[in-house]
C-alpha cells in the first residue's frame, strides 16, 4: 500500500500529528507492522514539499498538526478512484522460485515445492487463528486485510499443487535448461 496516499487519506479527515497518523494508519488498514515514526515524518516532509501537506505551529504539548491541502485532497481522491498496480507477471518469488527450481540440474525440485507447501499451510493456519480472533475482536479493517492474505495463501497452495502436477509429468529435470551458448548483448535489453 502507499504510505504517502494512506497518510494523505487519514489527513483528509482532519489535521493530525504524527504518533497520531501511525495509530490511525495502524487502525484502518489491520497493518501487521506498525509503520516507523521516522518513517512518517519522512514522508510528510515529502508531502508537505510536494504542496500536499502544511504544517502548523505546534500545540501546547508540543504535538506538530499537518493538514492537507486542495491538492492532497485531490491526489486522495485520485488513488482511491484509481486500481491498485499489480506487479508485473512472472514476478512472483514462489512461482519464479520453483521454475528456476526446476529448470537447474541436480535441484530437488520436490523438495522445494514440498518446503513452500509447509510454510505456505502453517502460515495459513496462523493467519486463519489470527483471522478468527481479529473477527471476535469486532476488528474490521484486520479481518479484511486477514481474509485477502488467507484467500492468497489458499490461492498459493492450489498453484502448488498445480506446480506439483506438472513436475510430476516431468521426472529427472526434464524441464532442466543447459546455459546458452550464445552471450547476452551489452547494454539494456529491448522493452517488452
């Protein structure tokens, strides 16, 4: 998720300090790490220097107030008019994982799908506990955020399976792939 956009969002419903931005964001997004201070006001400097944010005088406990301004409320409702980018394809790292698994002579491929599916299954079971309680919790944002993560583990665990099939059909590295003789050009490669 964008920090900078979750920031912005929490602003645009009232001027906020910064320990007070970082209980918010926690808050409304069921994050499972707390964001850093340093990181938040790092990121309100970014905000305030973009013409996002202004910052006001402090108050009589010293707490620093930043408002957002027009243009903040605009870049606001801008992302949340606006899809989530998803990571372009063939980029995930258990999927990339296991092909480059299987395309390498004297890998145990198995044992590499094998491995993830144990990670995969107890993380589910943590996430599935976690879930169960955040719902009893009345904890909304933490459920939504929970069940996303436990649909894409269940998710992982079919293309596991799947992953699994396939090799299956292919015993002894069938899928192994010799390094090219030919040597890679100087420079970037063309874009896709």
């Amino acid at each position: 998720m964008s920090v900078p956009q979750s920031l912005l969002a929490i602003l645009d419903q009232g001027p906020c300090y910064g320990y007070q931005l970082r209980a918010e964001h926690d808050r409304r997004t069921g994050a499972d790490q707390p964001l850093n201070v340093g990181q938040i006001y790092r990121t309100l400097e970014r905000l305030e220097r973009d013409g996002l944010v202004v910052r006001g005088e402090p108050d009589a406990q010293g707490h620093i107030y930043w408002s957002i301004t027009p243009a903040g409320s605009a870049s606001v409702a801008e992302w949340f008019g606006s899809p989530v980018p998803r990571a372009r394809a063939g980029r995930e790292d258990v999927a990339a994982k296991v092909a480059l698994a299987a395309s390498l002579p004297g890998v145990d491929v198995d044992g590499v799908v094998s491995a993830q599916r144990r990670s995969t299954t107890a993380e589910l079971a943590r996430v599935r506990q976690e879930a169960a309680a955040a719902a009893e919790d009345g904890a909304l944002p933490r459920s939504l955020v929970l069940a996303a993560r436990r649909e894409a583990l269940e998710a992982e665990l079919r293309w596991l399976d799947h992953a699994g099939e396939v090799l299956a059909q292919h015993p002894d590295h069938a899928l192994a792939v010799a390094l090219a003789t030919q040597r890679p050009r100087r420079g970037r490669p063309p874009r896709p």
